[in-house]
C-alpha cells in the first residue's frame, strides 16, 4: 500500500470531536470531504471523515462514529496519512510527494534525483542531488518541461554551466 503523508493533528477543537489538521498538501480537495479515508499515526489507523471544513491556516475535520473529545484526544500530535490508491487522480498525474526519487534530466543527459520537496509560502522547489553537489529547481513551468511516471523522469531546459 502506498501511504502518503497528509499532514499533523495539532489539537482538537471543542467538545464534539473536531480535530486541527495543519497540512499542505496541494489536493486538499481531493481528500478533504466526507466519507474519505484518513489513517493515523504510525499504526495507520483507519478513520473515515465525517465533516471537513477550513479554519485559519487549520483543516477541521470530525470523523465517522465519534462525537466527544475524548475519543480524539489520542490522536493530538499524530501524523495523517492516505492512500494513494484512494486518490480520484488521472492516468499521468503524479502526485509531488511521489516525485521524490524521479531523475532530472535533458534529453538522456543525467542531471541528478530529487531527494526531498520543500514548501515554502510562495514556492515549491525540488531538491537535487548530483555529483557530490545540491541544488534546487523551481516547481515552475519555466523549469519543467515534462513529467514521466513511468519512466520517473523529470525533463528540464538545458540545466547551464552550475553542474
């Protein structure tokens, strides 16, 4: 099964159940509505959503069978994953959590392997690894000509004179 990490439980949010998602997962609608799967904690415990709604930087959501506090304060803390398999996506659509390990390259030259994403307020960037060096590349259309799946393979402009 192919678990993907949706975001952290940081608190409940009153008597009823609700719990404090902070997440920044780019398909929340996706995952974000009733009758979705959700698994925490590193037992994957399956719950399913019952309600959803946006709080501040916050995603609240109340879960199927449950309506106390008490219930929920177990999961305070706790990482929320889902299955991609669950996810409604297209034929070639990849998800960018998916993309780390893919390889960089330009026209069947070798430019490096994603090995992290970092998110930041206004950007995404892959982070490269390639001959003992890093760098980054913008998750931007000017520097991603095409994603593969199934090869795994990121197509960029030609990289420049840094590698």
């Amino acid at each position: 099964m192919g678990y993907i990490y949706l975001g952290k439980i940081t608190n409940t949010h009153g008597l009823k159940g609700e719990i404090k998602i902070i997440s920044d997962f780019l398909k929340k609608d996706l995952v974000f509505k009733p009758n979705f799967n959700i698994y925490i904690g590193k037992d994957k415990i399956k719950e399913i959503i019952n309600t959803y709604r946006k709080h501040q930087q916050y995603d609240m959501v109340t879960l199927k069978g449950i309506d106390n506090i008490d219930e929920v304060l177990k999961y305070k803390g706790l990482g929320v994953y889902i299955l991609k398999e669950d996810l409604e996506l297209d034929k070639d659509e990849v998800l960018l959590e998916e993309m780390i390990g893919f390889n960089i390259v330009n026209e069947d030259r070798y430019y490096g392997q994603v090995k992290d994403i970092y998110k930041t307020k206004n950007n995404i960037l892959l982070y490269i690894e390639y001959n003992n060096k890093n760098y980054y590349i913008p998750y931007i259309d000017e520097f991603i000509k095409e994603i593969n799946k199934n090869k795994k393979e990121i197509s960029v402009p030609r990289v420049g004179e840094f590698l």
